[in-house]
C-alpha cells in the first residue's frame, strides 16, 4: 500500500506541465507517468483486495469501495476549485 500512496502525486505531473507552459512532449510525458502509476496503485489496490477480503464479500466490499471513490473524486473538485481562487 505504500507504493500506491507514492504513485498518487504522480497525477499532479501533466497539470504543473499544463501550469508551467511547458512543451506538448513534456506534457504527453507527463500524462504517461501519471497513467502508469494509476495502472500500478490500482493493480496493486485490487489485488491487496481480492488477497485480504473473503470471497463471500468481496463484490459488497468492492461495491463500497468504488462508491466511496466516486464520492471522494466529485466532492474534491470544488474543493480544488475554491481553493484556487
């Protein structure tokens, strides 16, 4: 779980690329590495899911995770946004 709290910052990458005016290549890059590491925090999410919850509930634990994720995503917008300015 620590390599997936360590890939998260990742996803700030392409948007201090966007921020700082930098080129179209780099941006790309950018957006590559944050893919890459959504690809590697949710693998290993899911996997420490499917190992550690019981076969009899892991579609209701699974169902509750992606609700909680959903909402998180949709209330952290206006947050960023008002924080911004």
């Amino acid at each position: 779980m620590l390599i997936v709290a360590l890939t998260s910052p990742l996803f700030g990458v392409p948007l201090a690329a966007l921020a700082l005016g930098l080129s179209v290549p780099v941006i790309a890059a950018g957006a590559l590495l944050a893919g890459l590491g959504l690809m590697l925090g949710n693998t290993l999410w899911e996997t420490t899911l499917q190992r550690h919850v019981p076969s009899e509930s892991l579609s209701r634990v699974s169902s509750y995770d992606w609700f909680a994720r959903s909402r998180s995503i949709r209330s952290g917008w206006p947050s960023a946004v008002r924080s911004l300015g």
